[in-house]
C-alpha cells in the first residue's frame, strides 16, 4: 500500500465528508420497529436493502422458510447479504450486524423509533445495539471504494435479523445453508474494545407439576410452588460454587445462572398445581456445555425430588456455545486495535466479554471472529435493553474510520503484497 498514512488520510476523510448521510442512513434504520417478539422482520430487511441500493450497495435477499422461522419463535426473518469482490487473492472479510431487537418497554424521554438526536446523540431502540454498526460498516465499505486504491480479496454485509432469539434463523441460516463462508469475521460491537471471546448461554424451561386442591383443605393436593421454590434454592446455592470458577480471559470472570421468569397458579385459594420458571446458565469458554446441561439438570431433579409428589419437566431453550479465539484473528485483532489507538487517542485493549452473540456461530463454523463496532465502553451507558438507548455519534464517525483503515489494511494491503501499483 503506497504511502499508508496519506491512504489513511483520506480515508478519514471521505468518512467525515459524508457523516451527515451517514446519520439519516441510520435514522431511518432506526425509524422501522423490530420488536423481537413478535420477531415480524422481514420488512425492515425490506427498507435496509432499499436504503442501501440507494448508496449503490445491493443486497441479496434469503428469506427464513416460514416453518423455520415458526420454529424458532419469530414471525418472519428476510437475512441481507451484500458481496464486494475485488481482485484475485486476499481474504473475504465478513461484517456482521443484527437488525432485531426486544421491544422499548416504558419510561423513554424520547419516542423510542424516533432516531431523535439532542447533545450528539442519537436515541432509539436499536441506536446502539446494532444498527448503529449497519452503519458503521456499510460507510466503511464505501469509504474503501472511494479511495481508488486497488484492492484484492472481498467483503460481504451480513445483516440479520436473529440475535434475541439465538442467531439459528440468521447467521446460523446462513452458514448452514451455504450462502458464506468468509475468512474473517467482524461483527457489531462497542468502540472502546476489540472483543475476542465471550460466553455461552444454557437456557432451560423447567415446569414443576404438583396437584392442584381448594385452599381450604391444602393436604388433598400437591403444592407444585413448594416444588419450585427448592428448585429456586438449589439452583441458587449453584451461584455461591460458581463463583469460584474462573474464567482465565479478561473481561469474564465466572459462571452464574439467572432465573428470569415464573409463571404458576390459578388463584389465591387454589393450591397451584404447575409453576413453570425459565432459567439462563451463563458459562466461562472454559466450560463444556454439554457437561454443564447434564449437571444443572441433575440440580434440579436432586431438588424435586426432596418434595414429595412433585415431578418436573426440563426443556432446552436455547444453547449458545462460548465465543474463542481461533488461529488467525491475530492480524485482525492487531490491526483494530492499532488504528483504534490512533483514531480514539488511547489503548483499546483486547478482552472477553460476559454477554453472547452471533459472532460465535461464525467461531463454530470455524471462521476467526472478532467483535468491535459503534458504541460506548460499557454496556449500561448504551441503555441498550433499557429506555433511552442512545449512541454517541462520534463514536460511530470514528468508528467508521477504524474499520475502513483496517479493511484497507488486509484488502489494499494485500493487492500491494502481489505487485499493484497506485
């Protein structure tokens, strides 16, 4: 690459000479529900390909068979791919964002689809929480483009729409069914951090059956919430012995399991005959989620059966395998984090991180993964999940630049490496 810091230069600056487009790109991202469940998110795939066919970017459009998606709890599901193909050789760099997103709940000050913007944020479900990174990566690309630099390999825009429901109907679709298969994967994430591994995920129904009888004479049923609750006290006692199970990656420390969610009963005099809890095992990379099932499940059987009467029912929710480093992420770690440093003006450090995402279907299907985008350092000062989510735009200005001198690094440098002048 001839001359990388005027290359860098210029870069920079076509990001800059088109940020304002760049913000209406996302605010009208923004501006299109989809509110996971219901999980109906074929037509924000829909307005996404419009609006990037409009930048000169087209989208392939694989729509979910309906059954698909009906087995996995969503309405619709439209996945968006967008393939750049340069010259010969060099690597295929994959970006990953999802466009799904649980629905805004209450107590915004802002209307939550309204992509309103005051003090250099921008407001809205789903600011932060990644459509800020379709985005961010769509305008990387372009800013490549412009450059006029000769480049070899490609890139492909993944955008999906599955992540709250477990990735299986998005990027899990689309490597199953053989629509990808990058070399390198970057996929939407915070600014202030180059993540490199992360999490699984157990999550489990357990339904509790007892007997249901009038309140006024308790010993002709079963109380199935008595059942419940030393299953609750057993899982719990789990958290004291997971604390001591520590991860050796930086940012995770230790396994812990979160009930979320119970639902039993029919009335204040009635004995409750069913209580159902749904319960989420989050585990360490280190961890074997197979092993991990096995032994949670014997908690909770060794638990109802120490109330009389009482059997329970164990269903698989979901099993999300933990996100870990594979040989060849080096280069693109380094890179994110060297340009970072100098676009931020501080160390952004390489770390784990305790949440999972879709960056690990693409671990499992053996293609390095790295997961850095447009956002805060931390989680809690996106809101995302919570009112008021937000993004600071110039987070995403300068994120966009960090991507696009990395793609820079591994596309225009490779077309350097084979002899292209400039």
């Amino acid at each position: 690459m001839p001359d990388p810091e005027r290359y860098y230069d210029a870069l920079d600056a076509w990001v800059d000479a088109h940020f304002d487009e760049q913000v209406r790109f996302l605010q009208a991202l923004v501006q299109v529900p989809t509110d996971t469940p219901p999980g109906d998110n074929a037509p924000h795939a829909e307005r996404t390909a419009q609006l990037l066919a409009a930048l000169g970017l087209s989208a392939e459009c694989h729509p979910v068979p309906a059954d698909v998606v009906d087995a996995s709890g969503l309405q619709s599901v439209t996945n968006l791919i967008v393939r750049r193909r340069y010259g010969e050789g060099g690597p295929t760099i994959a970006l990953n964002a999802h466009g799904d997103v649980v629905p805004p709940g209450e107590g915004w000050s802002f209307p939550p689809y309204g992509a309103v913007i005051e003090d250099g944020r921008l407001y809205g479900r789903a600011a932060a929480v990644s459509k800020s990174d379709f985005a961010t990566y769509a305008f990387a690309v372009r800013a490549l483009e412009a450059s006029g630099q000769p480049l070899d390999g490609g890139v492909e825009l993944h955008f999906t729409y599955d992540e709250e429901f477990g990735g299986q109907c998005g990027p899990g679709w689309l490597l199953a069914q053989g629509l990808t298969r990058p070399d390198l994967l970057i996929a939407a994430g915070f600014s202030y951090q180059v993540v490199t591994a992360h999490n699984g995920c157990l999550q489990l129904e357990v339904t509790v059956h007892g007997r249901m009888a009038h309140a006024a004479i308790p010993d002709t049923g079963i109380d199935a919430l008595q059942g419940a609750n030393a299953i609750l006290t057993a899982l719990y006692a789990e958290n004291t012995r997971y604390r001591r199970v520590r991860s050796s990656i930086p940012g995770i420390t230790h396994p812990y399991v979160n009930v979320g969610r119970i639902e039993g009963g029919t009335n204040t005099n009635v004995v409750p005959g069913r209580v159902t809890l749904k319960l989420d095992r989050r585990m360490i990379p280190e961890e074997d989620p197979e092993t991990v099932e096995a032994e949670i499940r014997d908690v909770i059987q060794a638990a109802a059966a120490s109330v009389p009467g009482i059997t329970v029912e164990i269903r698989r929710l979901l099993l999300a395998r933990a996100l870990k480093p594979l040989p060849g992420n080096a280069g693109l770690v380094q890179a994110l984090q060297r340009h970072a440093r100098e676009v931020f003006g501080e160390e952004i450090p390489a770390t784990g991180s305790p949440l999972y995402t879709d960056a690990r279907l693409y671990g499992e299907a053996g293609v390095p993964a790295v997961i850095y985008g447009a956002g805060p350092r931390t989680v809690l000062e996106s809101h995302a999940k919570r009112a008021d989510e937000r993004l600071e735009l110039e987070d995403l200005r300068r994120a966009t630049k960090v991507v696009a001198r990395v793609l820079a690094d591994l596309l225009a440098g490779a077309a350097s490496r084979r002899g292209h002048t400039g």
